[in-house]
C-alpha cells in the first residue's frame, strides 16, 4: 500500500501530476484543489489512495489528509465512482464541501455534473455525521490559492484537456470553455474549469 509520495514534480496539468521518486514517475490522478495547491512547486508530497481493478491501477493524489479522507468517505457512497469524487473536490473547496453537506444543501451538490437529487441526498445522509470528525481549517488556505495568469490559449488548452480528462466531450468542452473565456478574458485555468463544470 502506498501512503504518500514525495518527489520532483515532474509533470502537471489540472488533472494529473508526475511525481518523479529516485527515478520512477508516478502518474497520479488529482483534482483542481490539488492542482491549485502543488502548482509551481518543485517537490511535492501527495497523499495517495489506490484503485485497483482488473483492467486499471490508478493513483489518486492529494494535497492535504482531509482531502484524501473526503475522497474516500464520497467513494463510500453508493453510486459515487472516483471520478465523480474528484470531479466534487474540483468543484469546491474541502471547506466548501463540509459546509454543503453539515448544511444539508443538495441544491450545491446538485450543481455538481452527474449529481442528481437522489445522489445528493445520499451523500448528505451518508456523510453528515462523518465529516464532523475532519479538521479543515487547515485546508482553506490551500483551497483557495490563486494561480499565476497565463496566456488565454495556454489556459483554453489546459482547461480543454483537464476537462476531457474528467470524461467530458470535446465538442461542448470547447464551447463552454471559449464561452467562459470570451466574457472573462484574464480567468485563469482553474476558475475556467470550475466554470465549465457547472455549464457542462
């Protein structure tokens, strides 16, 4: 069992980090949280989870413990994949996660691609009690990290890919991300996709 990796960044895009140790890249699944937090970094030390199925072996990275612990308390949830799990820790902030469902707020959840009423309220019933026990405090700072503004067809591209990546299709991917960049020019990758995610 791998616990964690601490490396070179070697490779990173919104959803997936190399992680260069003695040698080896590892290539591991992260989510925009993760993204947002590693980025610019030279080394870094992700928290990992493993998926292991008969046709695939995945790493899936975290930047902090509370976000690895959310990963696996979504995925304890009937219905809820890995990729749907990363797909709501790109959509918000640990923090804001363990506020919407301490809430009871399945309209927030909802808003989530794939989340339908009856998934949102199963992630609510199933993890109200649980995430009580999670400290994120210590996560925000690193949830709401601001990225380095990059050109608009590097940020399109990134967002494009990252989108892709998440199991979107290329065409209404395209459209939503020039959408979002043409009525906000300077957004940077991470804002596009979390945007994106609410139109697609």
């Amino acid at each position: 069992m791998i616990d964690y990796l601490n490396g070179a960044l070697a490779d990173l895009t919104p959803a997936l980090a190399v992680i260069d140790c003695n040698g080896v890249g590892y290539g591991v699944n992260i989510s925009l949280n993760t993204f947002s937090g590693i980025q610019g970094k030279e080394t870094v030390k992700l928290w990992i989870t493993e998926s292991i199925r008969e046709d695939a072996y995945q790493l899936w990275g975290f930047s902090t413990r509370v976000e690895r612990e959310l990963f696996l308390l979504l995925t304890s949830v009937s219905g809820i994949g890995a990729s749907m799990a990363r797909m709501i820790l790109s959509a918000m902030t640990p923090a804001e996660l363990c506020n919407i469902i301490g809430e009871g707020n399945d309209k927030m959840l909802k808003q989530v691609k794939g989340i339908g009423p009856k998934a949102a309220q199963r992630i609510i019933v199933d993890l109200h009690d649980k995430i009580a026990a999670l400290e994120v405090d210590s996560v925000i700072a690193g949830g709401a990290k601001k990225m380095t503004p990059t050109l608009n067809t590097e940020v399109q591209n990134e967002a494009i890919s990252a989108l892709m990546m998440l199991g979107f299709s290329p065409a209404p991917t395209h459209k939503a991300v020039q959408q979002i960049l043409s009525e906000d020019p300077d957004a940077p990758v991470e804002k596009v996709i979390k945007l994106a995610l609410k139109i697609l």
